[in-house]
C-alpha cells in the first residue's frame, strides 16, 4: 500500500529537501524516511507550526532511491551529495563526509548516514519558503515533532492527496527554501542534526 510520509521541515536550507536543477531530491536527514519510503511513496515537509498551521513547503511522490554512495558517484555536483563512498579496511563501502559544516559529529553523521538511500520525487511541489495551506483533509496529517511518521495512511488519504495535487497545477519548483545555507568561503550556518 502507499504511503504518505510526514515531518516537520524545522530548516529549509536547500539541503533537505534539495531542490536543484529541476530535480528534487532527500539526501540528508529523515534516515526512517530514506531507509523505508518505497517507490510510490509520498512525502510531504509541513512547515512549523509557529509558521502557519496545515502549511506545506513540499509533496513528492519517491520515484527511485539509490545508496549513498551510488548517489554521489552519479551526481557529485548537487550540494546534498556529502557522501562519497571509499573501500574500507576489509573491503566494505565506506561513506566519507564531504562537508564539516553539515552534521557536524559523528554520531550524527552516523544517524544520517543510517539512511541508506537519496529519495527522487517525481512528481513534485515544491513551495519552499511560506508554503501553501493545505486543506484540512491533509492538514490533520501534519506531525508537528522531532521525527517522522507514515502512521494512518490510508487508500482514503492517498486518495485526497493525489486529488489536491491534481488541483495544484504545475508542478516541480514553485519557491524557494526559506533559510540560507551559505558555502565554501562564506561564513557558515551550522545544521545541527537535531533539527533534522
């Protein structure tokens, strides 16, 4: 059965959910998410409460997934590919941070990289930074904590998904992301991984 995957977005920064090139990816942070989304799959990135309640800031639909690694082998030019796979010491595929500024320790590098796979939505909305309201039907999914959650999904919750997104219009990026996340050679905005 399909899915519908939640969280809140606490930071929007252009990393998680990477919005880039016409291609919308989750490649760092929600490990639960990127570990056990299938294709078909939906996720949706409420905005905090604080923001606005039943605001979304994106729906996916999980088109394929590939291991980490494998990711930044295909597309090492996206800024969520921090991982590059290197031979371990008995052979094992071992992912190497490629950033300092992003997940900061290693247990929570750790955590991350327990995500096993970047997620590629196809379709996809992205609205970034105010959101839209959503109607209520999909508002009372919004899990407004720490963590994620694919409870009550339901063919009925699918079903008033798919029919609001049908009423959305275009579709792909539609915003942009609502916290900066500067790079190399600017100063930094450090992402704790709390917070993803």
């Amino acid at each position: 059965m399909t899915r519908i995957w939640r969280y809140v977005l606490a930071a929007d920064s252009g990393m998680a959910p990477c919005a880039q090139g016409g291609v919308l990816t989750l490649t760092c942070c929600k490990p639960m998410i990127r570990r056990q989304a299938a294709n078909g799959d939906y996720v949706i990135g409420f905005l905090p409460k604080r923001l606005g309640p039943g605001r979304v800031a994106y729906v996916g639909q999980v088109a394929d997934r590939l291991p980490l690694g494998e990711y930044h082998r295909q597309h090492p030019d996206r800024r969520d590919a921090i991982y590059r796979a290197m031979p371990g010491p008995r052979g094992e595929e071992v992912l190497e941070p490629l950033r300092d500024d992003y997940h900061l320790d290693e247990v929570s590098r750790r955590r991350d990289r327990g995500g096993l796979y970047s997620l590629r939505f196809a379709p996809y909305w992205y609205w970034g930074g105010g959101g839209v309201l959503a109607p209520e039907e999909i508002a009372d999914l919004a899990h407004y904590y720490v963590g994620q959650s694919a409870r009550g999904s339901t063919a009925e919750r699918v079903d008033s998904l798919k029919a609001w997104l049908a009423g959305m219009g275009r579709q792909g990026t539609l915003g942009v992301p609502r916290n900066e996340l500067k790079t190399a050679g600017a100063s930094v905005r450090r992402v704790r991984a709390r917070g993803c």
